[in-house]
C-alpha cells in the first residue's frame, strides 16, 4: 500500500498523489477497491434501457388493450402492467441491495410464482398455472440454484442451502392451504427439490458447516 510521507496516511490503490496534500506517494500500489467509473455507468445505462423498454411496451399494451377496444371481456394489459412494474421494481432492488446470487434466485422464484399465481387468478386460467406452469418454474430455478451453488467460489454455500427449502417450501404454501390434491408435476417438483438438497450437502457439505461454525462464533 502507498504511503503519503507528509500527511502519514497510507493510501489504497496505484495513484501517484496523496488525495489531501497532492505529493507524492511512496511505496508498492495495491488493488482498487471500488468499481471503475466505466463499470458504473454501463450499469446505468443497461438500468436505463431496459426500464425504456418495459414502460415502452407497458404503454403499448395499455393502447391496444383500452383505446383501440381490442378487449375481450378482460383486461389483460393490466397484468403486463402488474408484471412490468413488479419485475422492475424486482431488478432495482438487486442494483440497489447488491443482492447475491442465491438470494437473488430464491427472490425471483418467489415473485414470479405470486405473478402466476394473481395472474392465472385474474384471468380466469388459475388451476393449469399452479398445476403445470409454476412447478415448471420452482424447478428449473431449484436446478440453476445447485449449479450456480457448485460454481460458487465466495463462500456462500450456506445461502444456496437455504434458498433450495425456501423455493421448494413457499411454492407448496397455496396449495396446502386450498387444501388440494398434488399434481404430479408438484411431486416431480418436490423430488427435484430433495435431489438438489442432497447435492449441495454432498458437495458443499463442508462449506455448509464452515459457515455454520462461523455464525455461532460470532
């Protein structure tokens, strides 16, 4: 790390000028620790198109569905609304958070099965969404949830342990309620959910148990 000889500060990263006095730093440079600036503003303006894009074809929707009379009895540009704003809303609070990858993948499997879910209610399809469409999603999310917790290299096995029950549990919680009996496709999803459980505890076992130990500690 460089050092400011007159203000006795040491200074992270390779410039060449104490920020305080401008002389010059002595010593070997180190990492930055902060995102580039290049970084931060491809954020911003990937941030920015894609929020162009969602209003643009929330617009549209809502034009072709109310002024245009292309309405069958439902308003479905009010679910593309409910989606446009749920997901953006979704997507800023990752920016925002900084939110890691398993708990992003456990947030997006919860918010896009409520989706289905008011979204089958709303227009009149909810039985073939939580029967067919919804396990489907659980249990792709479940699979990406295992490979990405194999992938991991920073320590947050502990997390993707958690997300696999929270994403196979949630999902189960309206149909308990409704008291209904269990699709196959549920079953199948809860297999999948069990199967991915023992992977990364197979796995990731000893990560599990590292980050474990850690906690207690603290």
């Amino acid at each position: 790390m460089k050092k400011c000889v007159s203000c006795n500060i040491y200074v992270s990263g390779d410039g060449r000028q104490c920020p305080i006095c401008q002389n010059g730093l002595t010593g070997e440079g180190t990492p930055y620790n902060w995102p580039s600036i290049r970084k931060l503003r491809l954020q911003s303006i990937f941030y920015r198109i894609q929020l162009f894009v969602v209003l643009a074809l929330t617009f549209v929707s809502l034009v072709l569905d109310f002024l245009l009379d292309m309405n069958t009895g439902m308003h479905w540009s009010l679910s593309v609304a409910l989606w446009a704003i749920s997901l953006e809303w979704l997507i800023r609070y990752f920016i925002k958070k900084n939110v890691v990858i398993a708990a992003i993948i456990t947030y997006t499997a919860i918010h896009i099965s409520l989706l289905l879910i008011l979204t089958g209610w709303y227009m009149g399809f909810l039985m073939p969404v939580v029967k067919y469409v919804v396990p489907i999603v659980v249990s792709v999310l479940l699979i990406v949830n295992l490979i990405l917790s194999l992938l991991d290299k920073h320590g947050n096995a502990l997390i993707y342990l958690l997300a696999n029950i929270i994403i196979a549990i949630v999902p189960y919680v309206p149909l308990y309620i409704s008291k209904v009996e269990v699709p196959l496709l549920w079953t199948i999803c809860l297999m999948i959910s069990v199967i991915t459980f023992i992977g990364i505890c197979v796995f990731r076992g000893r990560s599990v148990l590292n980050e474990i130990e850690k906690r207690m500690s603290l």
